[in-house]
DNA sequence: TTTAATAGTTGCAATTTGCAAGTAATTGTT
DNA sequence: AACAATTACTTGCAAATTGCAACTATTAAA
C-alpha cells in the first residue's frame, strides 16, 4: 500500500471542495477562510485577533482585514480588551452566531450523507483513524515550514 | 463520537497547510494550485486542459491562465491536437517532470514522517479507513455544488 | 527612562479570481 | 450542403485577496 500520496492528494482536493462549498445562508455569502474565521470565534474563549490568526496560520495583515469585512457584515463585533489596551476581543453578533450554526448544520448533515455509505463498524473505525491522522499530524516536525 | 465536524475543520486545515507547503524546489516557486496541475498532468494520459480543469474542479479561464504562467516557466508544453484543432494536449518538460517528482518526493517524506508516529497496525487501519472515506465522499450526491 | 517587543492597522503593488464576450473548430440538423 | 448549436480555449475587465514594509499605540524589559 504505496499510494499514499495520491490517496492524499485527492483526499487534500475533496476537503478543498468541502471547504469551498459551506457558504450562503440566506443572503449572506461568505468565503471559506471567514467561515473558518467564524468557527474558531465561536470556539474559543474571548479570543484575540492575534490568537486567530496564530490558530488559522494566517498572516494577521491578511487577517485583519478579513475581520473588518466580517464587522462591516456585522457578524463579528470587536470589542477592545480592559486588560490591554493593544487587544480587540472578538465575538459573534446574533446573526454571526446564526451563520456559524447554520454552516455547522449543513456541514454535519454533509458528514453525516458521507458516513451513511458505511458501515456501523467501518464508521468508527474511520473517525478513529482520522483522530489517530490528526494527531500524528499534530506530533509531526517536519511539517509544515520545513517540508520543502 | 460526535464531533466530527471538529475532526473535519481542523483535519482540512492540516491537509490545507500540507497542500500550501510544497512549492519551492531549488530556485523554482511554484503555487499550490500548480503543484495539483502539474500532478494531474504527470498522471493522466496525454490530457487536455478541459480535462485537468475538470478533475481539479477549476474553472476554465483561470486554469488557462494558469498554464500559461506554467508554460512560461518551461514547466509545461502544450501541444496541438492532431485529431481535434480546438484541443491542446498538456504534458510536463523535462525541467517540469523533474519538479514533479522533486515535490513527490517531499510529500512522501512528509507522510512517512507523520506515519512514524504510529504502529504498523494503526498505520494500515488509517490508510484503510482513508480509502474507505475516499470512497464514501466520491459517492455523496451531496457534495459538493448541492452542499449548502 | 529608554529600549525592545507586541497588537493591530494602513499603503502599496502583485496576483488571482470569475463572468462576459470573443475566436476557432467541430458536431448535429434539416 | 448549409446553418445552428456545442465545445475548447483565450482575452478584457473589475473585484477581491495576498503579503511585505512601514506606521501607531500600548505594554514589558533593562
């Protein structure tokens, strides 16, 4: 079993396309990097722009930008930290909070089409594995600025 | 077990950075996209742009522009079809095939390092279950245009 | 107190994107 | 054979996205 390069390369491709196509509800529209921007707001406790960035790899220029759109869009609101003068919290609006669940939904319900091909057995055993990937991913060294 | 939009969101972020770091061989950058242009054109047999556009899911103006950049770069060679005056068949240089498999080889260094951290058992049960999610994503009717 | 570091914002300038509209060649229809 | 409809690919925008360099403001370190 030797292809695993090209196992990943269309597996890297379907994410991409996964990735791509969260992205209307209703009238909104909004790319994928926001909606990963969404996520990791609703996720994490009273975050920082900086630790959004660091947590989505993004270089903050890019990304403060990005957050200016969401703002304007009015589904992130920015909030300056009493703490430090230097930091904005961000947190999602009502309709942000909206967008995000309504994006979690359909990518659950998309999850959840994919795995009905499958198994009882086979589907634990895929979601094992991928935490199992994900971690190994994690220990790795080598990636991701050394890789080439 | 049902956080698997989480095991999602970050597993495409992974596979995102993995795809974003290949791409500079020697003095020759090159970009994501046509790291995945000039794997697809190495693979298949003698295609034509319409062909790689639609197995990488790209639109057609932009794939075009991106082979030109490609051709440019003396990467890739487009060649007039004998049979069909419209269709131009793609194929690598000799400089371009060797950028190929120069990324090739990284990406399998990459993997065999992230496979390092397993055991052999884990190591077959994961690239098993990739095959299977493969297959279960190739087969959604969901995916990818009707996802939201 | 001065210096260094951190958080975040702007000014470019380059690249990338996709739609609309175009050319050229091929296929289908009558 | 003649004309219409498709197909393959290219170009002209105009908008969006990118990152580096340079900036302000604040905080931490010497």
């Amino acid at each position: 079993m030797e292809n695993k390069r090209e196992l990943f390369q269309v597996l890297t491709r379907r994410f991409g396309l996964l990735n791509k196509n969260c992205c209307s509800i209703g009238t909104v529209e909004i790319s994928t990097i926001q909606s990963h921007i969404l996520y990791e707001i609703d996720k994490q406790h009273e975050p920082s722009m900086q630790q959004i960035a660091d947590t989505l790899a993004m270089d903050i220029t890019t990304f403060s930008r990005q957050i200016q759109t969401l703002a304007k869009m009015e589904l992130v609101k920015k909030t300056p930290s009493t703490q430090d003068k230097r930091v904005y919290i961000l947190s999602l609006t009502v309709q942000g909070k909206f967008v995000a669940t309504s994006i979690d939904e359909s990518m659950n319900n998309y999850l959840n089409e994919v795995f009905s091909h499958m198994n009882e057995f086979e589907r634990e055993t895929v979601i094992r594995s991928l935490e199992l990937l994900n971690k190994a991913m994690s220990k790795s060294n080598v990636c991701c600025s050394t890789m080439c």
